[in-house]
C-alpha cells in the first residue's frame, strides 16, 4: 500500500506525457499567443486551489523550454520569508537571463548592480527604521512608506539641524524615476539579447497561497519595474483568492478585480476537469489514475470503486486536491479492515467524500444525527452509479420507503448483513465514519 502519491513525473522531451486531464491544447495555445507576442506582456493562469495548476505550469514550463523559449519558474510562495519580492526575483532572472541568454557580461554586471542598489533602497523602505534617533525622541517609528508626512511635520516641530538630519535620511531611500527607467531599459536589452526574436517567459507560480501582502507586492514590482519588452511574465493564482487578499489589504470597499486589470492583460483559466468532447471523464481517468497508484487491498471492490468514485467526485464537485484526499480516505479504511470485516463500498466512497466535502454532515453522520439528508440524496441523482449510492445512503438510513422499487433488495441484503456483523442496518453508516475517524484527513 502506498498513502502517499509520487510527483507526477515530467518528461523533459515529452511534457504531457503524463497529463491526465489533457491540458496540452491550453498549453499548446498560450506558447502560441506567447510567441506571437511582440510587447510586453502580463497573463494570468486562473484555477481552484487544487486544480493542478502547479503540475500544468511545470509541464507548459519544459514545453516552452523545447519550443526554444528561454524560461524561469518561479515559486513565490517557497520565496515569501522575506519583505519584498524584488530582490529573490531579480535574482532568478538574472540567473535565468545570465545562463540562456547571448547578453554581454557587461550587461548582466550592470543590471546586477542597478538589482543591488534599487534592492536594498526597497528594503529600507519596507522595513521600519529608528525615526526617533533622527528626531530627538519628537517622532515615533514609522514606516519608511508614510516618510513623507512625518518629514513635513519633523520640519515644523523640532531644529532645522534634525529637521536637515531627517530629510538626508529620506533621501537615501528615495528611488528616483530615471533610476528605475535606467534599469526597466538595461533589462530590456538583456531580455531581447536572443536572435530568435522570442520573449523570455516568467512563471510565478503560488501566488495565492503568500502573505497577501507579498502577493500584491509581487504584482506591483512586476508592473512597475520588470514589465518591459522581451519579457512575458505568466501569474499562477486563484482569482477568488487575490482578491480577498487586495481587500483584505485595501477594504473591501475597492473593487478587486479591477485592481487586478492594472497589472493583468490577458485572463485565462485553467481548462475544467469535465472535458467530455475529448474522450473519458477525467473525473474517471484521474481517479482511477489515484486508486491504482495507492497500490492497497480492497478485498475485490476495486471494479465498483472505479465506477463509483468518478461519479462521486463530479456530483460533490470535488477538486483535484479533494479527489486526492477522498481517495486516501479510502485507501485508509480499507487498510484498516480485515477482508471479513463489514465494507460496503458505496458506502465507503460516500462516506469518504463527505468528509472532505461537506464535514458538518459527515460529522453528525458519525454521531447518528444526521439532521437533514436531502441535500446529500440530492447530489446522488444523475446516473446509474449515483442511483446506486443513493439506494445504499437510504437503506442505511433506515428510510425503506424512498428506496426504489428496483433497488428493495439492498433492504434484505442489508437486514442480512446485520446479522453477520451483529449490528443494526442504521448504525452501518456511523461504523464506517467510526473507521476513518481513527485518521485526522
């Protein structure tokens, strides 16, 4: 039995090899948008947390680098320790740019040096400094940001010396435009220093699960200084998310989403997990891809899990995160059971799935009050599969009477079993529960 899963492995030579949800058109269109691109350029990738963004922007990121794109990856939440994301940026393209680019070392020098100095004026102005030093004790610490102010009020209330003191102080942090318009037109040489006439590509990737003042600073720092032409910098996000981070910094009285329009030209989304016009469900494919891959016993219900939990999967909307989770919970019960032990596998999936998807229910399913079944009977309609948990849910339940007629004898198979096991029928659905609750997923 394996719980948990490897990476999904990819191919430098053939990206999609291994891409079960068959995302290499969506892949195939942005390199095509990107390649016709002759300006600078923003995009977003959007996605539900746990819809594989990440996995398909590593298998678009070796498809780009086979098309002859020069290309950087970059894990902004692995990089969010810090106060600012222009420095650990910076620092990736330019390693990015030094190694697959035909730039002169001079240049690479210089934009090292204007990275440098305009890096750690960000910093000072991030950070907090000791005002009060400079004041005489006259002004509290502050930040840098609001500098401003407290220089106009230092000059007013305390000595033209402290006041002189202050103002020298601030102009060390100051970032003046033609300094930022040296290094916007510097990198933009470096960036177009390919003779292929193709743009180097910058995926930022994990945007929405960082502080979500880093976040929005990464989005600024791209507008405001590295968005120039030769380069096409691609954010990885969920939408929903960012903007929950913008009021959260801004209130909620700003309209988020056009706040992200400023620095966001092209909005895409990740293709859906249900792309029935290409073939299987991908609910099927990947799920089957996840129970094969955990490698565990499930006592012959294998052929009923394969049907069983795709059909699950799409009636509770899970996610691909949440399929990964369902389906450890299964893998769970079944390594926890002897083979004689009571299983009922369509019990077991639903089980499973409500106690990622919808934990009050699954919680007072565990304690045996359960106060309202319809809107789980609910999403148990739709195709054969969900008719067959539907029918198990009731006769589990108790509610004999709103049991198909084709399906009453799951009635006698389940007053069977109660004798076998010594339990009553309306407790089978506690007892699984009981099962996966010795595991915290």
């Amino acid at each position: 039995m394996r719980l948990k899963l490897p990476q999904i492995e990819i191919d430098a030579s053939d990206p999609y090899k291994n891409d079960l949800l068959d995302r290499k058109a969506f892949g195939d269109a942005l390199t095509n948008l990107i390649d016709q691109t002759d300006s600078e350029l923003t995009i977003s990738i959007d996605g539900q947390w746990g819809d594989g963004k990440t996995t398909f922007a590593k298998m678009w990121f070796s498809q780009l680098r086979q098309s002859g794109f020069r290309v950087l990856y970059f894990d902004a939440f692995a990089n969010d320790h810090g106060d600012d994301p222009f420095i650990p940026l910076s620092a990736a393209l330019l390693e990015a740019l030094t190694t697959e680019s035909d730039a002169n070392e001079a240049q690479i020098r210089e934009l090292g040096k204007n990275v440098a100095k305009i890096g750690v004026r960000l910093l000072k102005i991030g950070g907090r400094i000791a005002v009060r030093a400079v004041t005489a004790g006259t002004v509290g610490d502050s930040e840098l940001a609001g500098f401003a102010d407290i220089a106009e009020k230092a000059a007013s209330e305390v000595s033209d010396e402290v006041s002189d003191s202050l103002l020298r102080r601030l102009d060390e942090y100051h970032i003046d435009q033609s300094e930022i318009d040296d290094f916007r037109s510097l990198l933009s040489e470096v960036a177009n220093s390919g003779d292929d006439g193709k743009p180097a590509v910058i995926i930022l990737d994990e945007l929405d699960r960082c502080r979500p003042t880093y976040a929005l600073a990464a989005l600024e720092k791209v507008k405001h200084f590295f968005s120039v032409e030769g380069l096409v910098f691609v954010f990885v996000l969920n939408t929903e998310q960012m903007c929950a981070s913008v009021e959260q910094f801004y209130g909620s009285g700003i309209d988020a989403r056009q706040y992200l329009h400023k620095f966001i030209d092209v909005e895409c989304r990740l293709p859906s997990k249900e792309l029935k016009s290409r073939g299987p469900s991908s609910y099927k494919t990947y799920s089957r891809f996840l129970l094969s891959e955990h490698k565990f016993n499930a006592f012959g219900d294998m052929a009923d899990l394969d049907e069983i939990v795709p059909s699950l999967a799409q009636a509770f909307d899970l996610s691909l995160r949440d399929m990964e989770k369902a389906c450890r919970n299964i893998v769970l019960f079944y390594a926890s059971i002897q083979e004689r032990q009571l299983h009922i596998s369509s019990v077991v999936a639903l089980i499973a799935v409500i106690k990622v998807k919808d934990r009050v229910s699954y919680d007072e399913i565990a304690a045996g009050v359960l106060k309202s079944y319809e809107p789980v009977v609910e999403k148990l309609k739709g195709d054969a599969n969900l008719d067959y948990i539907r029918n198990w849910f009731l006769t589990c339940l108790g509610h004999d009477s709103e049991v198909d007629e084709s399906k009453k004898s799951f009635i006698e198979h389940a007053q069977q079993m109660e004798g076998n096991v010594h339990l009553k029928r309306t407790v089978f659905l506690q007892y699984h529960c009981a099962i996966l609750d010795y595991f915290s997923l």
